[in-house]
C-alpha cells in the first residue's frame, strides 16, 4: 500500500514539479499542548494541473529524481482567484 498525503501546492515554478507543504496536528507527549507540523515535498505533476495554493492529493512512488519521490494523484480543491 503505497502512502498518500494531501497538502497545499506553495510552489508550481518547476516544469512538471510541484512543491506540497503538508500540515500534521499533533498532541504533545508530555505537555498534552497541540503542535502543528510541516513538511515540504516535491511531487511529479506532469500535466501541470495543480496551481499555487490548491488543495491536493500526493502518493509515493520511485525516485524520478534527486529530491522527487511523489507523484500528483488529483487536485481536491482549486485555489481562489
């Protein structure tokens, strides 16, 4: 089963490359206080569909080069404007 996170795209500057912020809420162990984690990952979006700032959905795959190891699945919401 291969894993797959949803984030907002915050850069869409490469060709076919796209960079997905993806936001985790968590509680904390010992002082029970909700902390926001982030991380960013470039993903493979060869139809370059997704847009800066729309909601979408990634899945892993094979390395297609040194820093992308995700592939667009679909774009769940479009951005504004």
């Amino acid at each position: 089963m291969k894993k797959t996170k949803t984030g907002r795209v915050v850069s869409d500057r490469m060709t076919q490359t796209i960079v997905v912020r993806v936001e985790e809420h968590r509680l904390h162990p010992l002082y029970r206080k909700h902390v926001t984690q982030h991380a960013k990952f470039h993903a493979h979006d060869p139809q370059q569909e997704a847009k800066v700032g729309d909601l979408v959905r990634i899945e892993e795959c094979r390395p297609l080069s040194r820093t992308k190891r995700w592939r667009l699945v679909d774009v769940v919401e479009k951005a504004e404007g």
